[in-house]
C-alpha cells in the first residue's frame, strides 16, 4: 500500500495561530524554540537543538542513515514588534494577521506540517531535513551555524514570494558612514565642522551617484543619528544603508564606486572626517533552471495548476549565506514581500495551506521508488 500524503489544514491553522502568538524577535526566539520542539516532539519527529549560543538554538529534523537531498529552512525569529500590545494572531476570513505572519512564521508552519506529514507517511524514510533557524533577522547567526554542522546540496526556504519560485536572490552590501566634528555650543554652530551636516551632503551626493550611475539599486537609510549632546553641535553622526542589487551585479565593483565617492567627498572637502565601513557584503546568485529539486518543484506547482513562473528575490536572507557554503537555495513560500515588517503584517491562510501542499510534493517527487 502506498503511503498517505495528506496536510490537515485545521492542524495547520492551529499551529499557525500559536507560533504567530509568541513573541519571538532576533534574540529572544527561546519560547517560540521551546514550543516548536515540544511540537515536533509530539508528532514523533526525532528533534535535536544545534546550539548557536548560550541561550538560543537551531532545531534540526534529519533522516537516519540515507542522505539528504533538500532542506526545508525556515526562520522563527521577527523583527521587533511595532506594538507590543498588538501583535499576536487575529483572523478575519481567509487573513491572518500577526507579527511574522509573511515573513515568515507562514513558510515555517507549511514547512513543518509537509515535513511532518512526510515523515509518518514514510516512517522517515525520506532523503530531507528538516532545519528551523533563529537570527535571520539580525546577524544571520542560525544560518551560520547550521551551515557549519550540516550538509546538503539543495535547500528550500519559505521566505514570502506570494509562492512564485525564485530560482535568483538579490546581493545585499551593508554600510556604515561616519562624520566626525566638534562639539559646541548649539549658538556657534557655524563655527566649526557640523558632522551631521557633512554626513547629510554625502547622503545627498550618494543619491545623486544612485540615480545617475546605479538606478536598479535599492537604497534604504536603516538608521541615521548623532551623538546626544543637548543643547550643543554633534561631535559625531552615523549612517547604515541597506543596499540590494540585481543578482548578476558584481558587489565588488558596486563596494569600489562607493569608496571612490567617499574619497571625492574627502577631497572636495579636505577638513572633512569621513569614514566607510562595509560590515556584510553578500553576493547575489542565479541558479539554473535545471535538476532533480528543480523538475520536483516544477511538478509540485503545475500538480497544484500554479503556472511556473520564476523571478528573482528582492532581498538579501538567509540563502545568501547558503549559497556562499556551497548550497543551491531556492526560494519559494506563502506571503508578500510587500507585508512584511508592517504593523499590519498579514498572510491569506489559503495560501499558507497550497504552501505546504507544495512542499509535501516536492518531497513526494524526491523519494526514490
């Protein structure tokens, strides 16, 4: 008799409704770890915690004695609340609305119930792991880790891509600016060097070298802020940007042009103290549409009358970091890119179900026989 694949969507709107009522920022994942383990536990799943440091730890589901063909990686951590007081699982209808909803604690409960329901329908017998990760959000330390201890050729990532396949992921470079001047009177402001006067005209100028040299970057100023001095010029201000390029965009190059636009600013401006620190730099890929993990997402879309129709990933995560060790991610999960990180966070739960029909499939597809 062949085994039974079957999602039970009750059970996966339940399991989504609990992961999406805890609390679970970058850093403080402990609670949503703890209940996910005893979750896994519960469905007979042979769990183990990877430690990623003293208090927070990757969970790591994986077949005994047969290779792993694909990983199913999701992130259980968020970004901070925007209200405390509000953000756990509300519905109305097919929405579901909470902090993670899309990004991406709806990939983690797809991928969880398909994996689940895999691995008692071939009594573990399946050639996929099982890998749910925290700090993505922040430093990408789960990730990291996980990379360090495991290995498998493919991996399947449920960030939000409203389930469209994205064979290609944006590069992400991250920068620091820094202005140094002095600090005065707040009266005698026009005395000296203003340090976040100085910034703001390299931010400006950055524009100018976006809009003119660079128009497909994607540029966000993360965070810009001086030294609290009160009633007194900053001696100091910082900047980080976010900067998300095409997949085939050379980052080296793209690092170079700023640093030349640094040193432009240095020289138009000799008394200027400005420095540039580039704290990740993470290049872009484009897998080819070719290969077993391929042929059996193909066929899991079309086998759900999906068209196939592939894009790329507008954002760096953790595939970057797989990808450098040597991984072939592909992204692909319920949710919009678009609500992620907004106070109104939200995700169709119809969604969230075809998601984990999709990667029950895919698994499907991969066993052999």
């Amino acid at each position: 008799m062949k085994p039974a694949y079957t999602i039970n969507p009750q059970r996966l709107r339940r399991l989504l409704g609990r992961l999406l009522d805890i609390y679970s920022p970058s850093g403080k994942e402990e609670e949503v770890v703890q209940y996910v383990h005893q979750y896994l536990k519960r469905r007979g799943l042979p769990v183990i915690r990877q430690e990623v440091d003293e208090r927070r730890e990757n969970l790591i589901v994986r077949p005994e004695g047969m290779g792993v063909q694909l990983a199913l990686i999701g992130h259980l951590d968020t970004v901070p609340a925007y209200e405390l007081d509000d953000f756990g699982y509300e519905e109305d209808g097919d929405r579901i609305k909470g902090l993670g909803a899309a990004d991406m604690k709806g990939g983690c409960a797809a991928m969880i119930e398909a994996f689940a329901c895999l691995w008692e329908a071939c009594k573990g017998r399946i050639p996929l792991m099982l890998a749910l990760v925290v700090g993505e959000e922040e430093e990408g330390d789960g990730a990291e880790h996980l990379i360090e201890d495991f290995r498998f050729p493919w991996a399947l990532i449920g960030e939000p891509t409203g389930l469209d396949p994205c064979l290609s992921v944006y590069g992400y470079v991250a920068v620091q600016l820094t202005a140094k001047g002095q600090r005065l009177h707040a009266s005698l402001a026009n005395r000296g060097r203003h340090a976040v006067e100085d910034l703001l005209k390299v931010l400006l100028s950055f524009l100018d070298f976006r809009d003119r040299q660079r128009p497909d970057l994607v540029y966000n100023i993360r965070d810009l802020f001086s030294s609290q001095t009160g009633f007194a010029v900053p001696e100091a201000c910082e900047a980080w940007l976010d900067i998300h390029l095409p997949p085939e965009t050379p980052l080296d190059r793209v690092t170079a042009e700023i640093e030349a636009l640094v040193a432009r600013e240095r020289q138009a401006r000799p008394d200027i103290d400005l420095t540039v620190e580039f704290d990740t730099v993470q290049s872009g890929y484009i897998l080819p549409e070719e290969g077993p993990v391929v042929d059996a997402l193909k066929g899991a879309c079309l086998a759900r009358d999906r068209v196939w129709r592939t894009s790329p990933f507008p954002s760096h995560s953790d595939a970057n970091q797989l990808w450098a060790a040597g991984v072939k991610p592909i992204v692909l999960g319920p949710g919009q890119l678009e609500s992620a990180h907004r106070p109104d966070e939200s995700i169709s739960f119809d969604e969230v179900r075809t998601a984990a029909e999709i990667y029950l499939e895919i698994g499907r597809r991969l066993i052999p026989g």
